[in-house]
C-alpha cells in the first residue's frame, strides 16, 4: 500500500504542469508568427503552432520526470 501523496507534492506537480502548458503556448505563438510571416496560410500557421505546442508540453513533461528521478533505473525494482 502506498501514503497519499503531500498537498505540498499536489501543489510542486500542478506548478510544474502550468510551466509545461505556458511554454508550450509560448513555443506555439513563436512558431505561428514566424510560419506567418514566412508567407504561409493562417490555417498551416496554425497547424504548426498546434504541433510546437503538443511537441514543448510533451519535452517538458518528460524532462520534469527525469528531473524529479522517477525514471528508470534509480534503485527501485
């Protein structure tokens, strides 16, 4: 059986997840702008900055993770 988790653990994992959608929203209006004015349509501006934004929140899921030392091979089997 494993303790429930800390409201301080709650609050350190909810901060972390605004700071991965923020740069994720950041990356997607950089990327838009630029696909914009590059001479791309609206629409594929759009479908690039959708694209940055999954790709930044994804990398900073995965890099929260394995900073906080959740991955493998930290001792626990």
């Amino acid at each position: 059986m494993t303790a429930p988790r800390s409201q301080a653990s709650r609050t350190v994992r909810f901060l972390l997840a605004t700071i991965a959608v923020l740069l994720g929203v950041i990356a997607a209006l950089v990327d838009g702008i630029l696909q914009r004015l590059d001479g791309n349509s609206l629409p594929q501006s759009f479908q690039y900055g959708c694209g940055a934004f999954g790709a930044t929140v994804l990398l900073s899921f995965a890099l929260f993770y394995f900073l906080s030392g959740n991955g493998p091979g930290d001792g626990e089997s």
